[in-house]
C-alpha cells in the first residue's frame, strides 16, 4: 500500500491539472427572492474565440487518459497488482499461479536411522548388495549407519511412505523400514530382547529362517560381522520380520499382517 500511495502522488504532481476558471453569482429577473443563486460564466468568457470549458474538458480528458495508461502500467507489474488488489480487494479476479510446497523434512529424519543418503551411494558404503523389495519399489529415503554407530560393516534402511493397503503411522509418518546388515540371529538373546509383549513365531522366507514377531517389540539383538553383540531399536514398535539373507540380516517392520510382510520379504529374492 505505501508504494501505490508514493506512486499516485508522483502522477498528481506531473499532470498539468487546468486553472480554476473566475466565476461571478448572478440572479436573473425571475429567481429574484430564491435562496439558490446561479452561477454563469463572465461575459468575457462567453465571447472568448475558443472557449474556456472546452480547453478545460480537453485538459481534464488527457488528464483521465494520462491516469489511466499509469493504472495499466502498474497493473502489468505483478508487485504492483498485487497491492492494488489487496487495496481493493480484488484478490478471486486477479489470479495467482500457486507453487506446490516443497517437503520441509526426509521421510524417517526423526528415527535415528543414520545418515541420509541415495541407494546407489550407501551400496557403495556397504560390501553386500543391497536388496529392494519389488512389492514396494524404490524407497523414499535411503539412510547408512557406520561404525561405530553402527554394527560392523554398516546398516542401511529403506524408508517407505503411503503404499497400497499399508497404513501410514502418524507419529512417524512411515509406512514400512526395511533395515539390512551383515551378520546373523543368535537366539540364545534374541528373544530375551524382546520383552513380554511380543510373540515370535519361526517361519521361513524363500527358503531362509525367519522370525515373525508380533505385539509390540521394541528392542532386537544379532551378532553382527565381526561377530560382536550388537542391539538395536524397533523404531516403528510394531510387527517385525527378521530373516537370514545368506548372512544379511533384513529386519521388516510396519503395520503389516503375517501375509503382508512374508510378501514383501519374498519380493526382495
């Protein structure tokens, strides 16, 4: 609003408005006794060779002109259209492209995943190949966690968002992580890790020993390449599949039935 203001003073200064033309009050024969006077124009003005008021209407219509070309100046120069809409409150009849937000955050950035990263660069922090399950496609984020942070020859989780029949966690705003590293079960502790609220169940997965663990599990242990202890959280606290990859150890977790998971562990052959 203070540059529209600067800019409609500047045009009143630089229009050459006409003089205020002399006028005398009158009264004819017949309005003699009215209480409204009439104003008429001098006789001098009257018998001038080119009057006065069209000199004045011409004046007045450049003057317009002069306004309105200024007008449609301002209104072709967006900042300026924008604040005489805002003025005149014009905003539904000046239209404005909208830019989609762009994410404020990484899908999983909450979750002590590690270092975030892209798929072709944690494969080369890492000696194994790094599965995707195809049921669920490429990841939404990728993270690589490395000693000693992490266990021995490092782990990387993929992060999965809205996907078909998967509920999204509104808490974390993931749908399914599904975390790999080198190393194998030892289940002298593993299941000791899992506390009284979980069950755990052996099935196996395209020919690999796995463990289905529903409840609410919080905690897993495994040992890891070097053959070290190593403990690790359940970020999502809810079911896990864990099964042997050919000394990979993948970890599923999600809102997922036994169905569900098994699938998406079979899809990563």
């Amino acid at each position: 609003m203070p540059e529209l203001e600067e800019e409609l003073y500047a045009l009143g200064a630089a229009v050459a408005w006409p003089p205020t033309p002399q006028l005398r009050i009158v009264r004819t024969n017949w309005e003699v006794g009215a209480t409204t006077p009439r104003i008429v124009r001098t006789n001098r003005e009257i018998g001038a060779r080119t009057p006065r008021m069209v000199r004045t209407n011409r004046r007045f219509a450049l003057a317009a002109a002069a306004a309105l070309l200024i007008l449609a100046i301002l209104l072709a120069y967006t900042p300026s259209r924008d604040v005489i809409a805002g003025w005149l409150n014009l905003h539904t009849n000046i239209q404005r492209v909208q830019h989609p937000p762009t994410p404020s955050a990484q899908a999983g950035r909450n979750l002590d995943l590690g270092t975030p990263t892209t798929l072709a660069r944690a494969q080369t922090e890492v000696t194994w190949t790094v599965a995707v399950p195809s049921s669920l496609g490429p990841p939404d984020a990728v993270y690589v966690k490395l000693p000693p942070l992490g266990p021995s020859g490092g782990e990387v989780t993929l992060v999965y968002t809205e996907r078909p029949g998967i509920k999204l966690s509104g808490l974390t705003g993931v749908a399914v992580l599904v975390t790999e590293a080198r190393g194998k079960v030892d289940e002298t502790f593993f299941e000791k890790m899992l506390g009284p609220d979980a069950t755990i169940e052996q099935i196996a997965v395209n020919g690999h020993a796995g463990y289905w663990i529903s409840g609410s599990p919080h905690d897993i242990a495994f040992t890891d390449a070097d053959g070290h202890f190593y403990s690790d959280s359940l970020r999502l606290a809810t079911n896990t599949l864990l099964f042997d990859d050919n000394g990979t150890i993948v970890r599923i977790e999600g809102d997922l039935t036994k169905a569900q998971v098994v699938q998406i562990g079979a899809s990563m052959g």
